[in-house]
C-alpha cells in the first residue's frame, strides 16, 4: 500500500513558539483511495526542538479519492 503525505496550506506560527500545519495523506482505507484531512499543532522549546505535538483528525476527515 501505498502512502503520501502532502502539505495543503502555510505554516501557521505564533511568537510563542506553536505552529499548525494542515495536510493530507493519501492512502487506502477499507481497500478504497482515499485522503485524509489533517491538521497538526506543535509547541517548540527555546531551541526550537518539537515540545509536544497533536494531530486532529477523525474518520469524518476521510474522503474518498474522487469526491473531493
């Protein structure tokens, strides 16, 4: 199976050090192509090193390739 990632708008950053960034992975899911919609939070120490991060995404956020 094969799987991409692709990156779908800006970067999104704060002074802060937290950052968003949407995407979408393409895949099969139940043997059908089909992307899901992703957006992943970030939170960066002083050296900018990955502190935490969290992707938000659920099944609604599938999509079947074609119906876009």
């Amino acid at each position: 199976m094969k799987v991409s990632a692709t990156q779908t708008g800006p970067v999104r950053a704060t002074l802060n050090g937290c950052g968003a960034m949407p995407f979408r992975v393409d895949m099969e899911w139940g043997g059908q192509p089909c992307s899901l919609h992703v957006i992943d939070v970030m939170e960066f120490d002083t050296d900018g090193k990955v502190r935490s991060m969290k992707a938000y995404w659920s099944e609604v956020n599938v999509i079947a390739r074609g119906a876009e």
